[in-house]
C-alpha cells in the first residue's frame, strides 16, 4: 500500500469522527472542559451543527463517502477560523482554538490525500520561491543578497510571527509561567544557532555561488563549513532558532509552531531540494548524502571525493 494510499485519509477521518464523539460527550458531561473549548458559547447551539458538519462528516468519509469531505473540510476551517475569532475578542475557548487548528491541518492533509491521492508539497516551492539556480556573480554579491534574506526571513519567522503567536497565546488564557533558567537556555541557544545559521549562510554564498532562497539556489555543491558535518545546517539552524525563541518569549506554542515548520520542512520542502540537487550534480550528491546526516552532525568533517 502506497504511504499516500487514500485509506490512510480514510484512517484519520475515522480517528477523527471518534475524538470528536468522545469531545462532545466530555463537553456535556464536565464543565471545565466546556469552559475551556467552547467558553461561553451555548454547547447545545454549537453542536446542532457541528455534530453532523464534523463527527457525522468525518464518519461518512472514513466510511467511504468521498463526498463528505467537502463537507467537513470546509467546515472545519470555518469553525477555526470563527474560534480564533472569538477567543481573541473575549480571552476564552482557547484550547478550544488549539485543538481546532490541529484539526485543521490534519483534514486539509487528509482531504488533500482522499481527492489528489498526494500533498503537493510541490507548491511550497513554485512562483517566486521556485528552485533556480542564482545568476552568476560575485562572492560579494551573493553574500549581499543572503544577507539580505537573513535580515527579512529572520524578522518575519523569528521575531514578527512569534510575536503575534505569544501575544495570542497570552489572550486566549494558554500562556504558563516559566523558570528563569528556561529563558536563559534559549538565549543561549538562540546564540548558538544564529551562529550556525550565519556560518551556514557563508559558506553557501561564498563557496556555492548563491543564496540560501531556492529561487537562487547554490550553483555548485556545498560541502565546506558546517555542511561537512551535517546536511541540512541552515534547516538545523533555523528551527533550534524558532525554539530558542519560543524559550526566550517563555511560550510553548512558539515551540510548537517551530516544531511543526520542522515538520514541513522535512517532508515538504527538503525532498524537492534534495531531488534538485540529485539532478544537477548526480553523484557528487548522492555520495554526500550517503556519508552525510540530515539532522544529526556527524563527528568527523567529510571529505570530498
């Protein structure tokens, strides 16, 4: 069976339909999970809808009736939407918003799977973001660009959208008081990774001849600096970043959002980058990426063949 088969959709929705039964059980039947999920919206209103729109759906899907799941899917982005919404104007139901946004992406995964039979991870990496290969110039020229994509990807994932997620997390009721030595350790880290993540970016553009943006990409292999050690350093980098982070701000759910972006890193961008790489130096790669983890250094420096 293919990992993409469409049961394996068909498997989730069913898990789903049965977490969304025992959830609403639970809503009636203890008080501090209604509070806590729904706030003050009146349970039996909610439900009216959201039982057959969501359980019942999800149900008809896992049994075999394609159609629901443009049912569901619809609907379970609209109530995320509609929660968040609501959690942010009142400071209630945020776990309520939490557990919706992992539904979220788990039906749109799932839904994705059922109808295409794949994600197309494809399109993370189209329009301006598709894989090209960087114009040939000077060291000084590609070291300028990378540092400028450091400057505006650093702010946006690693200070801007943290930012919005911590002040919500404070809003909706979900933030938890941390230890001082926490914040200390992702100063720390965020240090060290940011080093990393520099270190990472010069070797790109002064030994590969391009940027870190896939729409200039490195024109020839890079095998020098911490890409000796490990495959992936600016990957690495970049998510010990989003967890130093979420350490500094004392918010678990920036540790989640830098934990899943690892997530579709791995699976969604990272194949695509490394079937590039396959393609336009063959076995060069393949030799590296033998030798050479993903995601954990090796202690001896590779050497090229």
């Amino acid at each position: 069976m293919s990992p993409y088969s469409p049961s394996l959709a068909r498997g989730y929705f069913a898990v789903q339909a049965a977490a969304a039964g025992a959830w609403w059980l639970l809503v009636f039947a203890v008080e501090a999970v209604r509070t806590a999920t729904l706030g003050s919206l009146d349970p039996v209103l909610v439900g009216a809808l959201d039982v057959p729109l969501f359980a019942i759906a999800s149900l008809l899907v896992a049994v075999g009736a394609r159609w629901a799941v443009w049912v569901v899917w619809p609907w379970t982005l609209l109530v995320t939407v509609a929660l968040a919404g609501y959690a942010t104007v009142t400071g209630l139901a945020g776990w309520g918003v939490v557990a919706m946004v992992a539904a979220s992406a788990g039906t749109s995964a799932a839904a994705l799977l059922l109808v295409w039979g794949r994600i197309p991870t494809e399109l993370m990496l189209s329009g301006p973001l598709r894989i090209r290969e960087a114009r040939a110039a000077s060291a000084a020229r590609h070291a300028t660009a990378t540092g400028a994509q450091i400057v505006i990807f650093w702010g946006l994932f690693l200070v801007a959208i943290p930012l919005v997620i911590s002040v919500l997390e404070q809003r909706w009721g979900l933030a938890i008081s941390v230890p001082a030595w926490i914040r200390i350790a992702g100063g720390a880290l965020l240090a060290a990774a940011s080093a990393l993540g520099i270190w990472s970016a010069l070797a790109m553009s002064t030994r590969g001849e391009g940027t870190p943006l896939p729409s200039a990409t490195a024109r020839r292999l890079v095998v020098a600096g911490p890409y000796r050690f490990v495959r992936n350093p600016m990957a690495l980098a970049g998510i010990s970043q989003g967890v130093a982070v979420g350490l500094l701000l004392g918010s678990w759910l920036v540790v989640a959002y830098a934990l899943a972006g690892s997530l579709v890193w791995n699976w969604g961008v990272r194949p695509h980058e490394e079937a590039d790489l396959e393609e336009r130096f063959g076995a060069e790669f393949r030799d590296y990426r033998a030798e050479v983890r993903c995601w954990v250094p090796r202690l001896r420096a590779y050497a090229r063949r």
